[in-house]
C-alpha cells in the first residue's frame, strides 16, 4: 500500500493519474489543486482527499504533506508553447522556481519523487528517434522564448539526477510525447493558441472558425493516448522490483506519427460521425500562417518529435495501445455527448 501526493491533480494527466490509482490499485491518493472539476469521480472515493490549494501559496502546508507520503508527483507547471513565448517568466517561476522547492524537500525528507519531464528537452534533436540516455538535447538561441520551458525542465532533470546520484534521492524522470484525451486544455478557450493542436483544432470546428495549418503542417509528432500514458506511470509508481528506481522513460507512442496535416484531416473525418456536427466539419475552412504570424517572434517549431520507448517496453512492460484514431473518437465522445471513457467499464480498451 501506497500514499501518493499529486500536486496539480486537477490537471490532465494528474486527473486521470489519479483515478486510474483508485481504480486499479489500493493505495491512498492525497491530490492538490485550485479546482476540482475533472476529478468529480475521485471526490467520491473514500482513498482519495482532495485540498484545494495552490502550491505556489502555502509552502508549510505542502512541506507537511509531502512528510506524510510515500511517492510525490508534482504535476504543477505551464506546459502550452504559446504561453513560453508571451509569458516565460511566469513559467519559469512556476515550473522552475516552485518545483526546485518541492525537489528539495523530497530529498530533505527521503521521499520518493516521479517528476515530469518533457519530450520538449530533446528540442530539435535530429535523430530519428529520441533515447533517453543517447539523444542529444537541442536547442534554439536565447532570443527564441519558446525553449525556456525545455531548458527549465532539463535543469530539473540535471538537479534530480545529480540528487539520486550524490545524494540518494529516490526519483524517476518521466518524458510525456503529445499526449491527448477529453480533458487536455478546455475546449470551450477562445484564445488562439491558449490550447495544444488536437484541442484547439476541434474548437475551430465546433465552433465555424477556420483550422489554422502553422507553417503547412508538415511537422509531425507522435500522439499518445491519456489513458496509456497512465497506465505507463503506474508502472512507473509501482516499481516493481525497483525497475523505474534512478531511470528516465519516454512515455510516447511512434507507432502512431502524423503530420499536423494529416490530424486536421482525420479530425475532420471523425467529426463527420457526430450527425450534429458533420456539416461544420465538412464545410470548415483550413488556412496556412506563419509561425511568426500564430506565436510571435519568440517561436521556433519542432520539424519532428519521435520517441523511442524501447526502455519503458523493456524495463516496465508497457506498451502503448491506442491508435489515433480512437483516442480522437473517445475525446469527442467525451466533449460532444458527454461521455467519458474512465468511467465506462473497459476503459479505452474497445
Ligand atoms: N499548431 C498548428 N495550429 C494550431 C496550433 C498548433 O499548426 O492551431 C502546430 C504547432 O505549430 C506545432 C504542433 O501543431 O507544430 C503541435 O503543437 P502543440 O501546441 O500541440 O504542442 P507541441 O507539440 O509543439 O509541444
């Protein structure tokens, strides 16, 4: 049995993180955020507690917490490239300045800490895939803002690893690629580029705007469905044996890469299986703009972003099981019918 803190639970992967603990083990679960609306469902569990907080505002009531538990996830942090451009400084207050405290009372405290990472860190690494302890990181010139949130995170990667390795931290780095799913960013944000692709994209429709191609959409990246990247970090959480003890994992699935191009169409084609919304899919218009035009001066695209998960298949035993194509029907599902697939028996499974 196992006490997980999640700070940022209300998040989409804290979210979903957490239920899927609840559901398919016996561990206790303590979640932190501002809000509580994607987790109704853990509300209701008698192994959850929820406080509603912000990390950044109560640091005695934090440190108390993280002595309580067993395994902290701090989930806390600005991850939407539009926001490195126009915002840097509050990302790096929040995503740096506030999770270096947070690592330093797990090592204050010996607790176990699994961080997120990011397939950001990697930036522009031309391999064809991305390993873990091979690739390469990199990236663009200090006037490009939008790497300020790869460089963030891979500061912290350096910190917790030279933490485990001088120090004894217990850790494992995590490295989401592209993940997707009902509760990524909300679909009802107006703002351009307040939301990542899938979710921005999928508002143009429903809501009669032109989808915008930036640069073409001949970029590509590999798309990862929510609920298999939960399954990876529960592995990651139990530790069998210490498999995940010191390492760092991509979380991605290469099986399923698409231009940017290519998802605006499938998602066009998916939203034709919703008779309420066909027409505006079939009717929408899809427009190039420039990167520069879209973001601002301070971006710089990612041509290609593949992971290699050869270490999580063969460390942990998982394997990502979900196509494109039903992580987009089980994300419309959940914003066009209101159904949500952790709360259906099987799950995303079909
Ligand atoms: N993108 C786009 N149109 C949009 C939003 C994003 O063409 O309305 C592109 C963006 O330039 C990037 C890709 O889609 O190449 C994925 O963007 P996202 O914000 O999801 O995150 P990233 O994978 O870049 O971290």
């Amino acid at each position: 049995m196992k006490n997980v803190l999640i700070l940022g639970v209300n998040g989409f992967i804290g979210s979903s993180l957490a239920w899927k603990i609840l559901k398919k083990t016996d561990w206790n679960v303590v979640g932190v955020d501002l809000s509580d609306g994607k987790i109704p469902h853990c509300l209701k569990s008698e192994r959850f507690v929820f406080h509603r907080k912000n990390v950044v505002d109560d640091a005695d009531f934090i440190d108390a917490e993280i002595r309580k538990c067993d395994v902290v996830v701090p989930l806390v942090a600005i991850a939407t490239p539009s926001l490195y451009v126009k915002d840097p400084l509050r990302v790096f207050n929040l995503d740096f300045e506030s999770n270096l405290l947070i690592v330093k009372k797990c090592v204050e405290y010996k607790k176990r800490i699994v961080f997120p990472s990011t397939s950001e860190v990697y930036g522009m690494c031309p391999d064809k895939d991305f390993d873990e302890y091979e690739s390469n990181l990199v990236l663009g010139p200090v006037a490009k803002e939008r790497w300020i949130y790869s460089c963030i995170k891979q500061m912290l990667d350096r910190v917790i690893w030279a933490y485990g390795k001088h120090e004894g931290l217990s850790f494992t780095l995590f490295r989401p690629f592209n993940f997707i799913g009902p509760k990524l960013d909300d679909i009802k944000a107006p703002k351009e580029g307040s939301s990542r692709v899938l979710t921005q994209f999928a508002h143009n429709i429903i809501n009669g705007k032109p989808i915008k191609l930036v640069d073409g959409g001949l970029q590509k990246r590999a798309f990862t469905f929510i609920d298999d990247g939960v399954e990876c970090l529960l592995k990651i959480l139990e530790n069998k044996n210490g498999c995940a003890e010191g390492r760092i994992f991509n979380i991605g699935n290469p099986y399923e890469e698409y231009s940017i191009k290519a998802l605006a169409d499938i998602l066009i084609e998916s939203f034709m299986e919703y008779p309420e919304y066909a027409e505006r899919a079939r009717s929408v218009k899809i427009e190039n703009v420039s990167s520069k035009d879209y973001y601002g001066e301070g971006y710089q695209d990612v041509s290609r972003r593949m992971p290699s998960v050869k270490r999580a298949e063969d460390e942990l035993g998982w394997k990502p099981s979900t196509n494109l194509r039903r992580a987009i029907k089980l994300t419309l599902d959940y914003h066009l019918l209101g159904k949500d697939y952790e709360l259906e028996t099987g799950g995303a499974q079909q």
